[in-house]
C-alpha cells in the first residue's frame, strides 16, 4: 500500500516525524487505520465468496 510506505518498521516514528511528511498524509494514514470495515449479509450459500459485500467507511477526521 502505497499510502504506508516508509511508515513501518523500525523507523516509523522517524519517518512520521520527518519535515518531508505532510499534515494531509497523515490525515490519510490515520483514517485509513480507523476506517471501518462491513461486511454485510451473504446474497447466497455456499462456498461463494462475494466481494461487493464488503466495504470500508472511513472516519471523518
């Protein structure tokens, strides 16, 4: 994901704290990490997987 590069592993805490890094990258990242995903009913049984039930709603932040 694009979005995380350099943002994990050992030097995550430098890199967010880095001048490079932007107030709307890290509004990005933080919704991204407190969005929440629904999954809403199966439209039918069986070993079916229907991706078109899945969402992600993001936090206003």
């Amino acid at each position: 994901m694009v979005l995380l590069d350099g943002l994990t592993g050992a030097g995550a805490r430098a890199a967010w704290s880095a001048d490079g890094m932007t107030d709307e990258r890290r509004n990005a990242v933080l919704r991204f990490l407190f969005s929440g995903i629904v999954i809403d009913e199966p439209k039918k049984l069986g070993r079916y997987m229907d991706w078109d039930r899945i969402r992600i709603d993001q936090n206003p932040l």
